[in-house]
C-alpha cells in the first residue's frame, strides 16, 4: 500500500464570482465528464448555465413558478432536471432551453432529483415523505415505485447502480437494496460506494459505513441549526465558510477557523468531477464562487 500523503489542499483561490441570480442560489452542479460548465438554480425561480472558466452566462432556463431546490445533469450533458416549489419535476433540453417533460405527482415541494446512471429513471424526493421513481423512457405518467417509509421531507438522494440511499429530515437515512428488495434504516440524529456523509441541524457531519449503518468519524466546528447543509468528501461548509476535516482523526484542517468567504449561509459545495483543484460554492448571499489552486491557471 502505497504511503499517505495526508489531505489534499482545499482550493481557496477565488477564480470568480458569478452574480446574475436574484436571491439566494440553492444549488449548483457540475457538467459530467470534463464538466466544462455548471449550472445554478435559485429563489428567482430560474435555472441559469454558465461556463466557470470564464464567468459567462450562456442560457437562462425559466418555467419555474416558485423557487429551484435541485438539479441533475444526465450523463450525456444533454438534458437535466430540476425541482424545487413547483411539486413537478421539469426535464430539461439543455441546447434549446425547453422542457420535454413536466412530472407531477408530488404533494409538496420536491427537494432533490437525481438520475440513474444512463438516465433512464430519474428519483425525486419530497416535503411529503416520499421518493418517488419516474421511468423516463415510458409515456406512462406515474410512478414506477414509491417510497413511503420516510416519516418527514426527503432532503437528499443518491442513486446507485443497484441501490438507493436517502436522507430525510426525520433523521434517518435509508439504503435501499435493489436486487434483494430489503431496507435498512440507521438513525443519524455523497457516497462513495463504500461511505457517505450525513449533515445534521445539530452541527455534525457524520462519515457512515454504507453497509452496516456504523459511524465512522464524527466532524465539528461549524455552526448549523436552520438549513439543509451539503457536505462533499474533503469539505463541509456553513455560515459563509468552507470548512475541511481529515476522513482519518475527524481533525479540522487549516485555516481552522477558516475565513468568511460568503456573506450568508453556503447552501452548497461540489467538487469539479475531475480537477481535484476547483470546487463551487453557492449561497443565500446570491452568489455562486468558482475556487481554484493559485497554479489552477
């Protein structure tokens, strides 16, 4: 086993600032692959796609009448969804700005979407406890599956090849086994196959063993106790600032405290799917910030 050579520096170079969004930005997602561009959504109720390099707004995608909770881009980068106040997922074409579909069937707001890996069935999660399956290739608008075992909203999703891991605000997350059909749920108070990380509104966020529901670590030092709050391997966030932590001891990396870098709470982080030097950020502030390595370029 080759020798560790310790946690990688957070980038903390501010590249750019992108500004256009009207309130408070709730979500911004990377391109797959090369991930050339990301796209943002917000309190404005629109969905607005830039490039990150350069700072530029290329489309704006507006249909929403209330505001966008969560976007997934599918694995080609030709459509993404998005959902949010409206209680319908809207499907997305992303050269022509048009959505191919709209799909109701929540009963509140839906806070996260997120595609299989060929795009083919889209989950959406939602205020009314449940997570719903949409199979994009039918006609048929109903649900394929409904998940009802979640006893508050569902704040997050990811979908695997062969299960589903959700995160609800009645503090439990629930992996679901696709090939056995089983559940498990471990109560808490972005997987990596192996691991996830929970954050809770009691400032934690926890590192979970995705096949036996054991805490692993246990990370503390920012402050959270009214927002969903995305954590990322490497780096959590809260209250204007990006916090990082060691996966090994649980200790907060330096500059600890760090610095402000939002004027509001960061509502969320996302590395670049390749560069290990960028990552976003986007907050209630209004603003979504483009981070680098001083060497980035």
């Amino acid at each position: 086993m080759a020798p560790s050579r310790g946690p990688a520096a957070v980038p903390r170079t501010l590249h750019l600032t992108l500004e256009r969004h009207k309130g408070p930005v709730h979500v911004v997602r990377y391109a797959k692959g090369t991930a050339k561009y990301i796209l943002t959504g917000g309190q404005d109720r629109s969905v607005r796609l830039w490039n990150p390099d350069l700072g530029t707004e290329i489309k704006s995608y507006t249909a929403h009448g209330y505001e966008v909770l969560s976007i997934s881009v599918s694995h080609d980068n030709s459509k993404f969804a998005s959902s949010g106040g409206d209680r319908s997922v809207f499907l997305w074409d992303v050269i022509t700005g048009t959505t191919i579909r709209r799909i109701p069937g929540h009963m509140g707001k839906i806070f996260t979407v997120e595609f299989n890996q060929d795009a083919s069935v889209l989950a959406s999660g939602s205020y009314d406890s449940t997570v719903r399956m949409w199979d994009l290739r039918s006609q048929n608008r109903q649900a394929i599956q409904v998940l009802e075992e979640a006893r508050d909203a569902v704040q997050s999703i990811h979908v695997g090849p062969t299960s589903i891991i959700t995160g609800s605000v009645d503090g439990f997350v629930r992996t679901y086994d696709l090939r056995m059909g089983e559940l498990r749920s471990d109560y808490i108070g972005h997987p990596d196959g192996q691991t996830y990380l929970a954050t809770t509104l009691d400032a934690h966020v926890r590192l979970m063993d995705a096949s036996t529901g054991k805490m692993l670590n246990d990370f503390v030092g920012h402050t959270n106790a009214a927002y969903r709050c995305r954590a990322c391997f490497s780096h959590g966030e809260a209250s204007g600032k990006v916090w990082a932590w060691d996966l090994l001891d649980a200790a907060a990396l330096q500059p600890n405290p760090p610095p402000k870098v939002h004027e509001k709470v960061i509502t969320w982080i996302e590395h670049h799917p390749v560069e290990a030097g960028e990552l976003v950020t986007a907050s209630a502030d209004g603003t979504v910030k483009v981070w680098r390595h001083p060497t980035g370029g």
